[in-house]
C-alpha cells in the first residue's frame, strides 16, 4: 500500500508544470505561419490567406501585407499558398523593397512554376516551366536551398522535378564568370584547370588589399587581373612571386569585381569576389 501511494504521489508530481517554463501565450484566428527573418527587418510572422500574406512583427502588430499578382492562364496556386523565401537584398539592389518566391502549378500539374515579386505586386522573374527545388516542406531552403552562394556571389536553382532539366540564374551582386572553362547555362559546372588558392584581406576594401597564395607551384612568376561587373579587366599585376601581394583599390569605384589568379604555366585557380566601399 505504501509503495503504490508514493506511486501516486511521483506520477501527481509529473503531471504538473515544471516551473511553469511553458506557458500559452495566446490562441489566433488566424493561421499564422513558421517566422522568416528579413535581412534589415528581423523575424517576422506570415499569416496566409487565398489571395496574399501579410507579415507581422513577432509582437503581432502588423508590418506589410500583398495580394498575388495575376498568374498566367492554366496555373494555381496550389492549396496552401505561401511565399517560399522573403528577402529584401537578394532579388533587387533596393534594400526598401520586399520580394519573395511564390511556387505556382500547372493545372495538370505536369509542371510547377516559380513567381518572385515585390510586395507591391511587380513581377521580378516568372519561369513557367521550372520551380524551386526539394519541396517537401515549408522550411525547403535550410535542407535543400534553391538560393546558394557561389565565390562570384548568390545564385538560384531551379528545377522541373526528378531526373528533369535545371536552370540556374545570377542574383544581382553576382559577378560574370570570366574565366570558366563552360558557359554555366548550359547546366555544366564551372571547371577550372587545377590552381592557386586565394585569400583576400580585407573584403570588403576601402584601400589597400592584402592577397595570401595557397597551392603555388614552382616554375615562375604568377599574374593577377581585376574585372569589374561587366567583365573588363580594369588592373592586371604581372611578375607576381612569393606567398603574398598587397595592391591599393584607392583608383575602383565602389562595386564588386572579380579576381583571377594565373599560377606558372597558366594553371587558374577560382575567381574571387572583391567588394570595394567607398
């Protein structure tokens, strides 16, 4: 008898609140979803409907709300509507802007399709035939990311599903691929001949700009060209020895620009984004 009220005694214990750590705050209307974090904006709510979203602040005030802009004949948008990625610095070079990626479906659902706009509904992109890629979830861009970064800056992925084709697009800040082996919309990679590791101090640069050298091999001098977003060369060094090289971006405009380092005999190793403040 004894052993079974202590029983009852632990179980009474377990069943109440440990330090009432956990507590409901509140219970919505509304159907408020997983909070993304906007780059200057922080952490805000989505609460979705047919139409649109709006966003909230964590605290439930209200921050912005859109309605979708018109999709194309024979598309939906699915039965759970909801903007796949917000940003404010990726789609557009207006940080005041808010844009997000809207997955649409082709009525035979042959097809998923990829939507990015303004909240202020203008069209960024509309790819009808090719859609983000892993959507399995609403949280598909921590496990499978469609926005990836590269050394010449974020790109995006798209695709039209198993074994399919794929496309992959520059986001603004991306710099041309001047030295690539294969042009990249051709679905290859970018290949480059075995070469030399940069390391670039500091980036970004307001003078002068310290490069360190890994995987140099013997055999001569090694050179360094500097492009900018169009891809001119606007700096070549030559006649480059040692582990190191310092050069003064005083003369660049503010901007990126893409480093190229050609080790003896011609070997290159990836190009690397410079970014210049003024």
């Amino acid at each position: 008898m004894r052993t079974f009220l202590l029983l009852l005694g632990a179980l009474a214990t377990l069943s109440s609140p440990l330090s009432a750590q956990i507590n409901l705050v509140a219970t919505l209307a509304g159907r408020y979803e997983t909070i993304r974090s906007l780059e200057i904006a922080g952490p805000k709510f989505i609460e979705r409907n047919a139409t649109g979203f709006n966003l909230y602040n964590t605290d439930l005030t209200p921050f912005a709300g859109t309605i979708y802009p018109s999709i194309p004949p024979n598309y939906n948008l699915g039965n759970y509507p909801l903007p796949q990625y917000i940003t404010e610095s990726l789609f557009d070079n207006d940080p005041a802007t808010i844009e997000y990626i809207l997955l649409l479906f082709r009525n035979d659902y042959a097809y998923s399709a990829t939507l990015i706009a303004r909240l202020d509904g203008t069209v960024l992109l509309l790819d009808t035939l090719f859609g983000p890629g892993g959507v399995n979830g609403q949280d598909l861009f921590n496990t499978s990311p469609t926005i990836f970064q590269t050394n010449l800056g974020p790109q995006m992925v798209l695709n039209q599903g198993i074994n399919t084709a794929s496309r992959i697009y520059t986001l603004p800040g991306s710099l041309p691929c001047i030295d690539c082996a294969v042009n990249i919309t051709t679905g290859q990679s970018e290949v480059f001949t075995p070469g030399p590791v940069m390391h670039v101090f500091p980036n970004p640069a307001t003078g002068q700009v310290r490069i360190e050298f890994s995987g140099l091999s013997e055999g001569g001098p090694s050179s360094l060209r500097v492009h900018d977003v169009s891809g001119r060369m606007v700096l070549l060094f030559e006649g480059i020895t040692g582990d190191r090289f310092e050069f003064s971006v005083a003369g660049l405009s503010a901007g990126a620009y893409e480093l190229i380092l050609t080790g003896p005999g011609g070997a290159r190793g990836l190009p690397q984004r410079l970014v210049v403040h003024r």
